[in-house]
C-alpha cells in the first residue's frame, strides 16, 4: 500500500520559486469581477506567505500584473493583511531593523 501524494507546486510571483501551493497564498480573479483569496475559481496568483516575497509583489504590483487587474484595491489591502500576520507572528521584541 502506498500512497504516493505528489505536491502541487505553484510559482511564486516574486521568487518565481516553485513551491507546494499549501505553503503559498492564492489570490483568484473571480468572473464576478471581484478578488478571491485562497478559494474560488478563475485566474489565480500564488505568492510566497514570507515577508519578502508579500512585500515585493505589493511594491511591484506583480498579483495586479499576473491577474491583469492593474487597479483592485482589495489586491493591496490583503497583502498588507498578510504582512501584517507575519509582522506579528516574527515580532521579536528588542530587534528593529527598518528595511528600505
Ligand atoms: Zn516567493
């Protein structure tokens, strides 16, 4: 008996790394026009759920790009919601080092 579960790998828009869509956040372009996030069905971007990568694709716009809805707030908002989880997730108090 083996049970052999190959991982679904997506690319990441900011790394272009490969990794298991389970470790990466999904946002859907939705027919209605509207933006989902880890469920619904269209034209999806994937993104590392690591500071780095949420940050460079919000500066660079690259879910905007890859789901070619150049102006959808929602795209911004829910990065900012993402890197602020990890920002609370990684605080470690005594070490603060600005970045940019
Ligand atoms: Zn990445």
């Amino acid at each position: 008996m083996s049970t052999t579960h190959k991982p679904v790998v997506r690319r990441c828009v900011s790394c272009t790394h490969l990794k298991d869509r389970t470790q990466m956040l999904r946002l859907v372009r939705l027919a209605s026009g509207g933006l989902g996030l880890d469920e619904g069905f269209g034209r999806s971007a994937y993104v590392c759920r690591s500071r780095r990568c949420l940050q460079d694709a919000r500066r660079r716009k690259r879910i905007q790009k890859s789901l070619r809805i150049p102006n959808h707030p929602a795209i911004d908002a829910t990065l900012a919601t993402e890197l602020d989880k990890i920002e609370r997730h990684n605080q470690k108090p005594g070490q603060d080092s600005p970045v940019g």
